[in-house]
C-alpha cells in the first residue's frame, strides 16, 4: 500500500521510481546495520577468546602478573 502513495505525475512531485529508491534504500541501510552489528559482536568474542585462550597458554593470570612484577613493568602497591 505504501508504494502507491507516491504515484504522482505532476511536476515538481515524486514519482514512483523515487519511491522505489527510497524502499531499496532503507533495505540497504538495514542490511549495512546487521552486517556492522554482527561483525562487532564476532570481534567482541574472538577477542574475548584470545585472552582467555592466552591466559590458559601462559599458565594463568597469576603466572602473567608474577612475570610482569619480576620484569619490572607493574608496580606493587606499598
């Protein structure tokens, strides 16, 4: 119903070939929005993955922070 409303012939008014960019925009813009969304959403976990994967890699966080305090890089509160 929505793409009849459009249908002018008059000059200076739409037509229905305008009406149809319109429709094909927003399809666009929805499509652009899942694929951002998605695509965050799979760089949020991976990364997510990857600590996770490298904390058990490395013998666990404790076994991080120990080497981080010998190599002088963190400083224990006093």
């Amino acid at each position: 119903m929505s793409s009849f409303r459009c249908c002018a012939f008059v000059a200076g008014q739409r037509t229905q070939d305008d009406c149809d960019g319109d429709c094909d925009f927003q399809g666009g813009i929805k499509a652009v929005v899942w694929t951002d969304f998605l695509q965050g959403l799979v760089m949020v976990v991976s990364s997510f993955i990857v600590i996770i994967l490298g904390l058990i890699h490395v013998g666990g966080f404790r076994s991080v922070l120990e080497r981080n305090l010998e190599g002088g890089r963190i400083r224990e509160l006093e």
